[in-house]
C-alpha cells in the first residue's frame, strides 16, 4: 500500500511545464532547458517556447544559451515558466581570438583585447577598424579625413618603422590579409612640367566588411602574443572573426537605418558683408556662400539581411548588405554591396570538419578634386574657400564668371572633374580540422584574397587651369600664353589594378592534461603566402572643346599625349613556426613561441629570419570569492618582423625610356633584411569586488631597429650611380603605460549599468641615427619645396622643424628668432627643431551603458592629448596678401597688422595644440516582444536612434584636431598635417532590427 501511495502521488504531481525562453533581443530559439540533475531536457523552437515533460512539482529547471548567463528556476508546482536570459560578458570576454586559436583570457601571458559585437555601435561604422576608436588601450584610430570610405591609420602602441608599415596586420578568419589598397590609383597628374593636381587620400583596406558580419575582433599587442606572425607582427596584429549560425531553427534578421548628416566644424572665412566691412574688393553680389557651392546635406542608407541555422552536424548562416553613403561634399560618396557565407559540416561523428567562409563585396566610390598635395589653385575646398563672397558664381547670361586660370570658379571646377572607382573583392576560405584522437587534431587553411579595381576620372575642356591638363597643338610651335587658339585642354585617365592573394596553412595541434598539475598545449605550423598584383594605367590629354564624355573616348585627345603604362609583381612568404603553452599547478602558465620566416622581398644573403617570444604569467588569487577574485601578474619578452616596404626592394631594377634608352633605377642589395623589433612588457590583469571591478595594467618598452632607406645615388665615384635600399644604422624607441577599466555600477536583473575607461601614454625616440630626413611635405602659394617634419637623433618622430615665429614689426613684417634666439627678419631668421610632435602623447576612451527592461542607453567618447597639429590650410591661403589680392581669408587675418609683401612661410604661427575630446557616440534603443509581436511572426524588433560626433572638445582653430592629411615625402610618412581635409560630419540615425 505505501509502494503504490508513493507510485500514485509520483504520477499525479510529475507534470509537463511549458514557457518562452527570450534574451534582451526577444524570444530565443535553440536555448536550452534541463531538469536538474537528470537528462530530462528541451530545446526552445523557431519562437521561442518549449515544453518540457515529467517535471516534478519541486523540480529545479536549469536554461542556457551560448553567450548568456544561465538561469535556475524552480518550477514551485507551476506549469508555466517565462525566463528571460541575461548577457554573460564575462563568459563572452573569457575566451579570446589569438593567433591560430583561442585562449581563455584567464590563461593569456600577453596582452590581448577583444570587442564583440555587443561593443559595437548600433549604426554600421565606414569601417571596422572605427569600431576601436577609444575601445582598446593603446590603440589609437585616425580617419585621414571626413570622406566617405577614406583611410584610417590604425596604430598599436604606436609606430615602430619610418618608411615601412605602421599599420598592424589583419587577419580575417583566420586568412592574413597583404595589408595594401585595393583601390586603384590614378587621378590627374603633371604631364610635360604641368601643375599637378595633387593625389587623393587611400582608401580604407577594410571597407569591404560589414560591421554586422562581424562576431568579435581581438587586438594582439604584445610580442608574446604577435611572435606567432613573425616577420608580420611588429605593428600589432588584428584578429576579424565573423559570426556563425546559433539558431538550431531557421532564423531571419533584418535590419534597417537611416542617417541624416551636415557639416562639423568650421574654416572661418568670411561671409560678403563681413568681408565688404573689412575692406575688400566688392563685387556688388551678397548671394555667395561656400558651403552652399559645394556642400550639402549627407545622407545614408543601410539594409541588411541574414539568415541562419544549426543542426549537430552543421552550421549555416547567409548575409546581404546594402548601404549607399552621399557625402557631405557634393559629388562624393560610397555605395557598398556585400554578400557573405558561412557553412560547416561535421563528419565521422565529428571526426572531420569542414568549414567553409565567402565574403563577396562590390564598392563603387566618387569622389571629387579633394587632393592631399595640390597647390593654391586645384582643390574644390581651397577654390571654394578663397571665392570672393560679393562675386556671383554666373553671369547674367547663365554663364559660369571665369575669372582667370589661377582664380578658379568652384562650381565650375565641381561640374568639370568626375572620379569614379569601382572595386570588387573576394575574400574565400576552406578550412579541414581532422580530430586524430582525444589530443591531437590537424588543421589545413586554404584562402584566397581576391580584388579587381577601376578608377576612371576625367577634367573636362571647358575649364582651363594654369599649367593643367593642356597641351600644345604637335607641329604649331607656338606658346600656348601667346597664341591660345593652338592650345588643347582636359584630360582622362583610367587605371585598373587587381590583386590575386593565396594563403596555405597546416597545423598540429596537442592539448592534454599530462596531470592534474600540468597542462601541455603545443602547436606546429606550416604557412605559405602568394601575393600577386598587377596594374595598368592610360591617360590623355588635349580634347576638343565641345568634347564631355572623355573618359569613354580616351584616345580622343590629342595624339602625342597619350599615355599608357603597365606592372606586375609578386611576393612569396614562407614561415614554420611553433608554441607551446605549459599550465603549472594551474598558477603558472609559460608560453614560448618561434617563427622562422623566408620572403622574396629581402636580399640574397637574408632570405629568412627568426622571430622568437617568451612569455610567463602568474595566477595570485584565481577564482575567489569576496574583495580579490582575480589578480594575474605576466610578462612577455621577444622579436617581431615588419615587411611592409616596397617588393623588389632588394633586387637591380631597370626601365626603359619612351626613347628606348635603358635606365638603371636601383640597385641591388643581397644583405638587405627586415627591420625588426624587439620588446618587452610587464602588466597585470584583475577582478575586485565581487568581480564587479575589472581592468588591466601594462607597461611595455619597443626597440626597432635596421631601419629601411634608399640610400641616394653616390655623389663621386666610385660609387653607384643609382639609389639602392640599405638597413641603417639607428634605433626606434617606443615605450608606454596602458590602464583599462571596468565597472558594474548596477548589475540586477531588470537594471545594468556599466561604464569602463582607459587611457595610454606614449613615448617614442630615435636613437643612434645619424640622418636628418625630411616629411611632412607643405603645399600652397609660395610654399613649393617646403616641409615641417623631420625624423633626427634624439627627438620623436615627425617632430617638427620650421622657423619660430615672434610676431609682426611696425611695418607688418613677420619677425622670426634667429640661430641665438634673437627676433630678426625672415633673411637671417634660423629654422629650429622643436620639442613638438604630431603623435599624442596621451589617448584615453570611455563609454557607458544603461539597460532597464527594454530600454537600453550608451554613451561613448574619446580624446588625445600632447600633440601639434600644423595648419597648412591655413599657411596655405589665410594671409592678408591673399586678402588684398581679392580672395577671401579669415577675419583675423583680414584685420590682422600684415603687410600685403609679408612672404607666408611655414613657422610655429600656424603650429596649435592638437588636444581634443570628442563625443564619438550617442545612442537610445527599446526592444518590443510580445504576443502582438508573435502573431505577426516577429520573435522581436528594436527601434533605436544614434548620434555621431555630436560635440568636440578643442582649442584648435582648424576645422577639426582629428586629422591625418598624406603629407609624405619621398616615401617617408608624415603625420598631424592639416590641409583641405574633407570637412567631417555630425550625424543622427534611425533604425530598426528585426528577427523573425
């Protein structure tokens, strides 16, 4: 009788529990649900819910999903329970991305860092590397300029090379990429002594990836953990991994935003009443304002699609993106077309598994006369800037008012140039992993990096410039100033460029626990690397007046003119490499790392180098409870590579003449080896209170040295008659202290709130050089030939080196000092080496995050300080002898005691402060479920709206601090130069997410 009460009691209170399982996105298909201590279990379906049966009434149901925080409920008797599934970031931030694997961040001996998707702001960025922007410690991101799709200089614990690569390495999916410009070159130049028009910004390597591709990017900084890339990773490596399928049923997103933006920051010129009051040339019109001529609104719009599914044995998911970018210039913009896949299958019970990833982008870029090194006359913004305000820009008769060939009309010259570029790119990779036991498994990496480029730009006849694109008339001989009638104008040009990269690995893997005291984990390797690219250009010069479609016609102009030229080159890199990562008592964890590395690119008697690491942490409180939770201390000491100069670097090059005369360009060198970096750091991560605190403490020291140069031809013989590249002699310092913050203000179930920080300081030197090279190349009215920077002995790189600038005499003379210090003119004043620099000093970020129920906030701002930006803009074209010339300047400069013959030259009156903080993000979002939602199929929708560059915080008078202008010379970079940077923007966004 008590054997069937019990049995009878059992069956009457074991029941079915049922329920929705949501996160803070909606209902969440594929979680999880175990009944405790049983392998009674459910999976939730396409919406959600689940059913669970035979469930005591005191049962404890435990739910989970990958990436969130697993929940325990007790079922108290209910048939129904509701669970919504909390972000895990500290289960997310656990395992990182490094080099050829994964680590738990616990075990990390170097430093490493990683943002994933949930860090990312909530409207696409031009380009991933923007979403570091104030995120990592010791990574500092600079967009060259306001345009869209423009370059962005990426620095990791800042530069460590003159002439070669500064930017880190990337690797996407495992598949390294070769780290150059898809887009192709080109652009109106010089022909026959003409005035060049100067070359646009780069284009950004990684505008090809959608941002909401990507599932996690990790930042390897130290030589601990870069070692493992060799002769790559002098300048950091970043580590692009993209998202997989995590629905076990089919699973639609959709996402939609609009972006509305204008102008940030201001050139200050003159509006025509203001510039009639200050005594200039009137002439009679009021309707003139430059921003109206060639600036407009912005606009942008994005859509993207995915789909995605799991089963045991495979994984899928399928994207598309669209987005399509109006400048805040007129006549520029971007529009971006992407498709990725991802799919896996296992194999064997596991034993195998193929993974297979495409990436698929069409870009289409326009741009307008926007150049980094024009003079005073070829650039849209400087033209549009020095218009007269009183003059019209048409006649009576609808006629553009030319002025002259050196006072440009700027809508005119808008209308005349077109600049397009078209670039596919194919990023494909399959990856075999093969489990030879419990210990040992096998991996083999085949990826392609593919890339076909088009830029085709024209500058019509009906413009004439000065000295630009115009050509003489073959047979006339008659200057083209005296007799104009035999004088051509305009000029085309079509370059195309195509890269074709391939990647093989294998590795071998062995992970095991020897004991319970030890833990071996050993890696080998094996990498080759294809890099091929190959290009040809066509120009032409001198078309007929009538003439508007030049670039479909580009023989069309005159015959002599024109121009065609070709190149090919390839690269091979060869690497074996190993690590092992030893855990001791589960306190001690060493790893040692070595790469030998063989390239095309070095001379004969260098073909291969060894890039050796070691590094060690320690494990003090790991895993408590209380005040201390976790404090690892780690050090890291070894030698990178940087093989980021030109191919045939090392090798005699030679070319023939358009007469047929072989020249001798360069000459060989057989000892020619990378530039190498040695380094070494100390830093510390750890967890207080309750694990609520978290952060990290570096400090790091960088040594480079066999600097890359091209030696110039030898002055006397015997002696090469030709330049050649050498290793010189001289070392880069650079050294810093990192500190990263994290703090769970509010951490419950209905509200969080977390805000984290960090800051870096930076020092860099040269030392043991004996050169004194110039960069930092200025351009403008009177300024040919003339530079700001030079890297020399005993000072940071790029620092700055012009004369002192003192003031005005009493005739409006500029007074410069002299060699003692002296005030004396510009005849005997000194140029000096200052003690100021272009790269900041400091670089700090911040953010903060708030979520309550559905609703969720962020805020997230970055800055640098200790640095000076040169303002070319305005050495370049605000002085008042411009002003009295007719151009328009700036108030100050208008009214300033200069005298009209006073010569502008480069000096410290144009070198400001380059501090500022920015606001870079701003954003607000709610997250709609319900059963409302689910009748129309919808698991769950956010709206949100986000400003961008809402605010900086500055003293420079430029139109912004955060500026980067190509002002290299002679291959040597430059950096903190301002001149006729495309103007950024300020921007607010709507958007919609939706998964159905």
């Amino acid at each position: 009788m008590v054997f069937l009460t019990v049995l009878c009691t059992s069956f009457t209170y074991s029941q079915s529990v049922s329920g929705t399982v949501s996160d803070s996105s909606g209902p969440l298909p594929g979680a999880s649900i175990l009944v405790k201590g049983t392998t009674n279990g459910a999976q939730t379906d396409f919406d959600g819910k689940f059913t669970i049966g035979n469930v005591g009434p005191n049962a404890i149901l435990v739910f989970s999903y990958i990436g969130l925080k697993t929940q325990e409920v007790n079922v108290a008797g209910k048939t129904s329970v509701n669970v919504i599934l909390k972000e895990d970031s500290a289960e997310l931030k656990e395992v990182v991305v490094i080099g050829y694997g994964t680590v738990r961040k616990k075990d990390a001996t170097g430093a490493v860092d990683q943002i994933g998707a949930k860090d990312f702001d909530n409207v696409a960025a031009p380009s991933p590397a923007q979403l570091l922007r104030g995120k990592v410690a010791g990574v500092q991101v600079t967009q060259s300029s306001g345009e869209p799709g423009s370059g962005v200089a990426v620095r990791v614990r800042g530069n460590s090379s003159i002439r070669s690569g500064n930017g880190p390495l990337y690797v996407i999916d495992g598949v390294p990429l070769d780290g150059g410009n898809v887009s192709a070159g080109g652009g109106l130049t010089a022909n026959n002594g003409a005035q060049d028009l100067g070359s646009s910004s780069a284009r950004n390597p990684l505008n090809f990836i959608n941002q909401n591709d990507i599932e996690s990017i990790s930042v390897l900084k130290d030589a601990s953990s870069t070692a493992i890339y060799g002769s790559r990773g002098a300048n950091g490596v970043i580590v692009i991994t993209t998202k997989k399928g995590k629905s076990s049923v089919p699973q639609l997103t959709y996402s939609t935003s609009v972006t509305f933006s204008k102008k940030a920051g201001n050139f200050g010129v003159m509006s025509a009443d203001d510039f009639v009051a200050a005594g200039g040339d009137d002439k009679g019109s009021r309707s003139y304002n430059w921003e109206d001529a060639v600036l407009r609104n912005g606009f942008s719009m994005n859509h993207d699609l995915s789909f995605s599914k799991t089963t045991d044995n495979s994984n899928t998911r399928l994207s598309f993106g669209a987005s399509n970018t109006d400048g805040i210039v007129k006549n520029s913009g971007l529009d971006k077309y992407s498709a990725s896949f991802y799919n896996s299958n296992d194999f064997f019970e596991g034993a195998l598994k193929v993974e297979s990833r495409i990436i698929y982008t069409s870009l289409k870029d326009e741009t307008t006369l926007l150049s980094n090194n024009a003079g005073y006359i070829g650039n849209l913004i400087g033209t549009a800037l020095y218009w007269n305000p009183t003059s019209p820009i048409y006649n009576a008769d609808g006629t553009y008012n030319v002025i002259s060939t050196s006072y440009l009309n700027p809508v005119q010259l808008l209308n005349s140039y077109k600049d397009f570029t078209n670039t596919s790119k194919l990023l494909g990779s399959i990856n075999t992993t093969w489990k030879i036991n419990s210990h040992l498994k096998y991996q083999f990496l085949f990826g392609i990096e593919s890339s076909t480029s088009a830029r085709k730009t024209q500058l019509l006849p009906s413009i004439q410039i000065l000295n630009t694109a115009q050509a003489v008339v073959p047979g006339t001989g008659t200057d083209p100033v005296t007799n104009p009638a035999i004088t051509k104008y305009g000029q085309a040009a079509i370059a195309n460029q195509n890269k074709f990269n391939k990647t093989f690995e294998h590795t071998l893997n062995y992970n095991n626990d020897i004991s319970d005291n030890f833990n071996l984990d050993a890696l080998a390797g094996y990498s080759y690397y294809d890099y091929t690219a190959d290009g040809n250009q066509s120009s032409g010069i001198g078309y007929d007046s009538v003439q508007t479609n030049l670039i479909d016609n580009i023989e069309g102009g005159l015959q002599n003119e024109y121009r065609v030229s070709s190149y090919r080159n390839r690269v091979e890199l060869q690497s074996y490499f190993g690590r092992i990562n030893a855990t001791l008592y589960k306190k001690l964890i060493l790893t040692g790392t070595v790469r030998a590395d063989g390239s095309t690119k070095l001379g004969l008697n260098n073909k291969y180098d060894y890039f050796p690491s070691v590094g060690i942490a320690y494990k003090v409180v790991d895993n408590k409870e209380g005040l201390v939770n976790d404090f690892k201390i780690r050090g890291n000491y070894g030698i990178t590579g940087n093989q980021e100069f030109a191919p045939n670097s090392a090798i005699a090059r030679a070319s023939y003449g358009n007469n047929g005369s072989l020249n001798l360009d360069s000459n060989s060198n057989a000892d020619l080896k990378w530039e190498t970096t040695k380094s070494y750091g100390i830093g510390a991560d750890f967890e207080f209170l309750n694990n609520r605190l978290t952060g990290s403490l570096d400090y790091f020291q960088r040594d480079t040295k066999d600097l890359i140069f091209p030696v110039p031809a030898a002055a006397t013989q015997p002696g090469p008659p030709s330049p050649r590249f050498k290793n010189l002699p001289g070392n880069l310092i650079n050294k810093g202290i990192e500190v990263a913050l994290s703090y769970k203000i509010i951490n419950s179930e209905d509200l969080n709130w977390d805000i984290s920080g960090n800051v870096s300081f930076l020092k860099n030197e040269m030392t043991n050089f004996a050169g004194f090279i110039s960069t930092g190349g200025l351009n403008g009215q009177g300024l040919s030939g003339a530079y700001a920077q030079v890297i020399t002995n005993g000072k940071p790189t790029y620092s700055y080196y012009m004369y002192e600038w003192r003031g005005y005499d009493a005739s409006g003379n500029s007074i410069y000092a002299d060699a003692a210090g002296n005030d004396t003119g510009l005849g005997t004043a000194a140029k000096k080496l200052l003690d100021k620099q272009p790269l900041p000093k400091i670089n700090v970020g911040f953010s903060t995050g708030l979520n309550y129920k559905g609703f969720d906030a962020s805020a997230s701002f970055y800055g640098a300080f200790g640095h000076y930006i040169y303002n070319n803009t305005s050495n370049a074209y605000f002085f008042k002898g411009a002003f009295l010339g007719g151009r328009n300047v700036t108030q100050e400069v208008a009214t300033s005691p200069q005298a009209a013959g006073d010569p502008n030259s480069p000096s410290t009156k144009y070198l400001e402060k380059g501090d500022f903080l920015r606001m870079g993000n701003l954003s607000f979002g709610y997250t709609l479920t319900g059963n409302y939602l689910e009748r129309i199929k919808v698991k769950s929708a956010r709206v949100f709206i986000n400003a961008a560059n809402l605010f900086v915080i500055t003293s420079y008078s430029g139109t912004d601090p955060e500026v980067d202008t190509d002002k290299s010379l002679n291959g040597v970079p430059s950096a903190g130069i301002e001149y006729l940077s495309y103007p950024r923007d300020k921007s607010v966004s709507v958007g919609l997410n939706v998964t159905f």
